[in-house]
C-alpha cells in the first residue's frame, strides 16, 4: 500500500522516516532568521542522531559444561640406605647385601574446583563488541532451591574475544573453591551471563543469553596417586640387568593387593641383594643398586641409589697395597682401618735400627704407601709394600709364606733408607726390587 505525503509517493513502512524528514524541513524554513551556516549545522545535528537498535547482531546456541572435581592428592618419597658403604670379600666368594628401602608419604591439601565449558555462536551478521562472561554459583540448601549465592567468576575470552558472524567461542574454565564453599552431596548451578555491547535492540548495552547447568558435588574426595610401586634395579658382575618387585603400598585401607601405609608416615621394606662370586683380587669394586617407585594414577616417579666398595682379598687374606693407602681415613668418605692396626707403630726395618722406620699415624702410612711421591726409587717401593704386608697380617692374614722375606727386607732397612738407593750396587738394587715383587705379590693373594 502507498501513501501520499507532501506530493510524494513512498512505501507505508518508510511513513516514519519521511515524516521525520518533513518536519525536519519545516522547522529549518521557519527559522527565517537564522543564517545559512546555522540552518547547515542545524540539519547536520539531526540527521546524524543514532536511532537505538537497528544495527546489531545476536548470540544463539549458548550452552555452559560444569564438571565437579574434589581430590585428595598424595605426594611420595623414597630413601635407600645400608648398613654400610664397604665390604671384603675373599677371591671366589660371593657377597649378600642388606638393604632398607624407605618410602614416606605425604597428604596434600585438597584440591576442589569446577571445569566446564561455555559455548556461544553470533547469529548476526556483524561481528561482536566487548565480549564478557561472568559465572555465577549457586548452592542449592537442602529442601530448597539453587538461592544460595556462592560466587561469580569473570571467564577468560582472550583467546577469541571477537566473534565473527555465524563463528561460535568455545571458552574452558576452571573455579577454584574453598572448603567452606563445598558442601558435599549438594545441588550447585552455574549460570554464565554472556553478553555483548552490540546486540539488537540493546546497543550500547551488555546483553545476551544466560545459559545455566546443575550438578550434585561429591560425597567424598578421590584420593590421587595414593598408592605406589616399588621396585629394586641392579646389574650383576657380568651386566645383566635384573629388577626386583618390591610390591605395592597404599595409603587406602580398602585398596586390593596392597601393603597399607598411614597417611603422613613412613614405612620401612627390607631387602638384600647377592652379587658374585668376585674373582679378581683388589678393589675397590662398586657397586650401585637403586630403588624406584612409580604412583599407579599419575605416574609420578622417584628414585634413591646407595653405592657400596667391594674388596676381594686373596686366598690368604691378604689386601692390595692400592687398597690400604685409600683406608687411612684421608680418602673421599672411606673409614680408616689403618689406624687402628697400627697400634704402637709398625716398623719397616729392625726395631730401633739406625734407619729403620716407625710407622705410627695414617698420615705417615699413607706417605708411604704411596712411595713417597717417587716410584722410581725402589727403596720407595719396598717401603710400600713391606707396610701393606705387614697390615694384611696385622689385619689377620696368613704371612707364613712371606717371613722369609718381610726378614730379610727389615734387616736390610735397618741400615739403609730411600737416600741410598742411587749409591746401591747393581745387586743390592737387584734384591730390593725382588723383595718389593714379593710382598707385592703376597699382597695380590699370590
């Protein structure tokens, strides 16, 4: 249908706009007085005027995801220790090993928060402005509706703040909650208030939809990595690898299959390990095993080494000179069983000979034993090894086969010292050497 307005023919639906216009026309014409640059600004004003809600878009399909989660997480530690650092073993023995594998657990605070995930799309024909999304909490009390108001939470949207037409935003949160917002076995809703500043009708105004959901929060927590296994990894002398199953332990009374262990407390499993047999003389020999554990929900690990020396002595008992200079205390974290062998003092040479020695501290032994910082002078090296001989029978050994011997080198040593060895006859240096062969090779368990 068409009106005549003013001698003009224009659609019904344009009525409005055509009227506006008229009278725009006639209150700039009755302003007789008024001058042209003024009638200009006049019409200026009006016409740029913005006529609320009739550009925009819209927001459809806006849904909002809520998934409780309320977990009581455990955190583990594992030590191993044992007895001691340093065993001695004759050539061709094996050797058992005890060990204590200590595991500790410890409850962390609880963990309660909401995910969820709000979808919206823009139904429009222009993209978004100032896209929001706040949540709001509600607690349904008992008997009665979701009126309890926990709390909003501002939804992070940076990742896609603008929506272009027909485009949807998916938006993952998460609401971290205190314990006294948690009611266990309670109704909770979520209401997401998703708006915009250009939606139709309401421009320049935040609106949109208001997607809801409900949920019933646990009766109680999950226990996170509450349970763990153990084991035990070594490799023998010849390189194979071998595990050994520890078992599993649980801070949940009720869990199958498991050792319980209390919340916040330690629990100690015993084991041992036999490696052997040792064939080859002297030392030292390490050996490392570790124990491991891995938690049976996230797989979180852990691990503890302890390291132990091995020794072999010979068939006489006897030690290594290598071995003695690295036990007097004065090497990394090895004990000093020099010392106490000493005693009174050991002499290299014929007691009170005019140049005999008297070894009377790990220091000195040590000096000595390490041929005084000059192997190329064989008296040096009869000193070492008549010291390390006369230890390994100190220390118990059988030194029957080697009398002879350690006589004869303290008779020599008690008239001469390491300052002689260059004016010795081409035969005495020859029978120093022989007695420092000797005792070396009683020393190796020869």
């Amino acid at each position: 249908m068409k009106k005549l307005i003013g001698g003009i023919k224009i659609q019904k639906q344009k009525v409005i706009f055509v009227t506006l216009t008229i009278l725009i026309a006639l209150s700039i014409s009755s302003a007789a007085s008024a001058t042209d640059t003024n009638e200009q600004d006049s019409n200026f004003s009006l016409m740029a005027a913005p006529i609320q809600g009739q550009a925009g878009t819209t927001l459809k399909n806006a849904s909002v995801t809520a998934t409780p989660l309320w977990e009581t997480p455990f955190t583990w530690t594992i030590e191993k220790t044992g007895p001691t650092e340093e065993y001695t073993v004759n050539v061709g023995d094996s050797i058992t090993i005890p060990y204590n594998v200590t595991i500790t657990n410890t409850q962390q605070p609880d963990i309660r928060k909401i995910t969820g995930i709000v979808n919206v799309t823009n139904g429009g024909d222009k993209a978004t402005e100032n896209l929001n999304i706040i949540l709001d909490l509600y607690k349904k009390p008992d008997g009665g509706g979701y009126t309890t108001f926990v709390g909003s939470y501002p939804v992070d949207v940076s990742s896609n703040p603008v929506l272009d037409p027909e485009e949807t935003g998916i938006y993952p949160y998460t609401i971290e909650l205190t314990d006294e917002q948690v009611q266990p076995g309670s109704g909770y809703k979520i209401s997401a208030n998703i708006t915009i500043t250009n939606h139709s009708g309401r421009l320049g105004q935040p609106f949109g939809p208001s997607p809801d959901t409900t949920f019933i929060w646990p009766s109680q927590s999950t226990l996170i990595d509450e349970a763990i296994t153990v084991k035990d990894t070594y490799i023998d002398l010849n390189g194979v690898e071998h595990v050994i199953d520890l078992g599993t332990y649980s801070t949940d009374p009720t869990l199958p299959g498991t050792t319980y262990v209390e919340p916040n407390s330690s629990y100690q499993i015993p084991t041992q390990i036999t490696i052997g047999p040792f064939n080859t003389l002297g030392g030292p020999y390490p050996f490392t095993n570790t124990a491991s554990f891995v938690t049976t929900d996230t797989g979180a690990t852990g691990s503890d080494s302890w390291t132990v020396n091995v020794y072999v002595m010979g068939a006489k008992g006897t030690l290594t000179i290598g071995y003695w200079k690295t036990h007097t205390g004065l090497y990394g974290n090895n004990k000093d069983v020099v010392t106490p062998l000493l005693g009174s003092g050991i002499w290299l040479g014929t007691p009170d000979g005019a140049k005999s020695v008297l070894v009377t501290s790990a220091e000195q032994a040590r000096e000595l034993l390490s041929m005084s910082g000059d192997a190329s002078n064989g008296i040096n090296k009869l000193y070492a090894q008549l010291l390390a001989a006369k230890l390994n029978i100190a220390n118990g050994a059988d030194g029957s086969s080697i009398s002879t011997t350690i006589v004869a080198a303290d008779e020599f040593l008690a008239t001469h010292n390491a300052s002689d060895w260059s004016s010795l006859t081409k035969k005495q240096k020859q029978e120093v050497l022989k007695w420092a062969y000797l005792l070396d090779q009683y020393n190796n368990g020869y």
